[in-house]
C-alpha cells in the first residue's frame, strides 16, 4: 500500500480538501427578522424563548424550541447586578467573639 503522497490524481491536493459548506434554510429563517425585531424591542429585559416560541407559533412557526434557544443564545447578554458589600469596620468585634467560644 503507497503512502496518500504518493498516490496520483487528476486534481492538485487543494482541491481534494472540503469546502465550507452553505448554510442550510431553516424553519426559522422566515421568522428571525420578527424575532430580532422583538428582542430588540425589548431591551434591557429578555423575553423568554417559550414566550416567543408560543408568538412564532401563532403567526405559522413549526420550528422546536432547541431551534429558537440556538438562535437567542449568541444575543442574550448576562445579567449583570449591581453587588452592595457589608464590611464590618472592626474585626476585634468578630476576634472576641471568637475567643469566647469554648475549644474542643
């Protein structure tokens, strides 16, 4: 058996190697302009995907969920909050407390 090397084609090796492949039509390319229009709309807050899912399904939608959550993911934007921190101005406080306690 020859190493592939040395095997001769008709066609140079570049033109062996896959190509990217075109993006499949989906059930939900008619819909995505209404969905990005409605999570735009929505902005700060997020809408969730069975929400949308039960307006897609009224305007002729016979996409699933997993397909919707696939869309929404790349736009949903972590929550972010605002963390207030309680500090205690004296740990002797905490330190006597602590000696206080009987040892095991």
């Amino acid at each position: 058996m020859r190493p592939f090397a040395d095997i001769s084609s008709p066609l140079p090796v570049a033109d062996i190697r896959y190509k990217p492949r075109a993006p499949r039509p989906c059930k939900l390319d008619p819909f995505k302009p209404y969905i990005l229009e409605r999570v735009a709309a929505a902005r700060p807050q997020w809408i969730p995907a069975s929400v949308l899912l039960r307006e897609l399904r009224q305007r002729g939608d016979e996409g699933g969920y997993s397909m919707l959550t696939a869309f929404l993911h790349p736009m949903k934007q972590p929550i972010t909050e605002e963390v207030t921190r309680f500090e205690r101005s004296s740990p002797s406080r905490w330190c006597k407390f602590r000696s206080s306690l009987p040892v095991r």
